[in-house]
C-alpha cells in the first residue's frame, strides 16, 4: 500500500496530467513548412483560393486572418481549411511535401483555425 504522502502525489498528478495539452486530445492542425519557398506557398494559395477548394474571404484584405499579411500566414491558414475540409487525412496535408502537422492552436486573435 502506498505510504500517504506518495498516493496525494500520484493523484495529484494523474490530475495535472489531464489538464496538460495533449496532441492527441487536443488537436492537430496542417500547417505550411518552414522550408518551403514562397513560390511553393503562393503556389498553394492559387490552387486552393483560385479553384474554390476552401473560403478564402478570412485572409484577404479587412479578414480575420489578412494580418500578418504575409505568404506563410495566408498559405497556413488555407492549407489548413482544405485539410480539415477533405477529412483530417494525412495525404490532405501533403501539398506536394510542404505541409507539415502541428499540435498546438495556431489561431490568434480573431483568426481561428478550424480543427
């Protein structure tokens, strides 16, 4: 049988445990590659934005999601919406080898990612 002390420290921190942000329990989100080139990522903005694959009203000007207006931002955040869109898949994040998944929120401010 535990002694006292050891069992307040093991339910304590089966508690803690349960409030620690979890990838798994979380979320996961398709983000564009720090490598990838802005041709790439502008690349990816066309082809989503320019044949109606996902709503792109949220990064253009006066959107939720236009500032920082800069190609990274903008390519994330679509790739993103395509990825949830076509059901969480991994083959939905490929984008020719420039997605990449991330385990934390990447929203800010009023620009939510959809997850």
């Amino acid at each position: 049988m535990c002694q006292p002390p050891t069992l307040v420290f093991l339910i304590l921190s089966i508690v803690a445990i349960n409030h620690l942000p979890l990838a798994s329990s979380r979320g996961q989100w398709c983000v564009v590659s720090p490598s990838a080139t802005d041709a790439q990522m502008q690349a990816n903005i066309d082809w989503l934005c320019g044949h109606g694959k996902v709503d792109c009203i949220p990064i253009k000007p006066g959107g939720p999601c236009f500032d920082p207006n800069n190609l990274r931002s903008h390519a994330s955040f679509v790739m993103n919406k395509y990825y949830v869109f076509n059901g969480r898949t991994e083959k939905a994040c490929y984008f020719d080898n420039t997605g990449i998944f991330v385990f934390k929120d990447p929203s800010y401010g009023k620009c939510e990612y959809d997850y």
